[in-house]
C-alpha cells in the first residue's frame, strides 16, 4: 500500500497458512490474534526486525511486533 509516518502503512491480512501479514511484512501472530485487530484493518508499522522464523522466512523476510491501528495515529495537520 503506501510507505508513511512508519515503516508502512496498510490493511491486515491472512495466508494460505494463518500467518498474517501486512504487504511484504509477517505481523506478530499474537499481537493481531489476541489484540484489538481484524483482517482488514489498516496498521502503522513502527519498525521491522529480520524474520526469526524458518517456517515463514522464505515468504516474509521482515516481522513487525511494533504496529498500530492507523486511527490511533492522528494526523496532526488533519484539523478532526
């Protein structure tokens, strides 16, 4: 999607295998399953670390535990 304010910005999605990831970027299994997210839901990713897992790492390179929901990260020149 688009590459702002973090390391990139977009929706929540799931593989083939349960594995969610957002763009080229495995997400922390636990943190979207147990957490306030959804598949769909657009996310700041804040950093992204070398994936540490042989399963996933020839799919998803990079891993992000430190994201958001986009709505939760205002725009301060946006006036709402």
């Amino acid at each position: 999607m688009t590459k702002t304010k973090g390391v990139y910005v977009g929706k929540i999605e799931q593989d083939e295998k349960g594995n969610y990831f957002c763009g080229p970027y495995l997400l922390d299994f636990k943190t979207v399953h147990v957490g306030k997210f959804k598949i769909g839901d657009e996310v700041n990713l804040k950093s992204v670390i070398a994936n540490p897992s042989d399963a996933s790492l020839a799919k998803y390179e990079k891993k992000s535990r430190d994201f958001s929901l986009v709505k939760d990260n205002p725009d301060p020149k946006d006036p709402k």
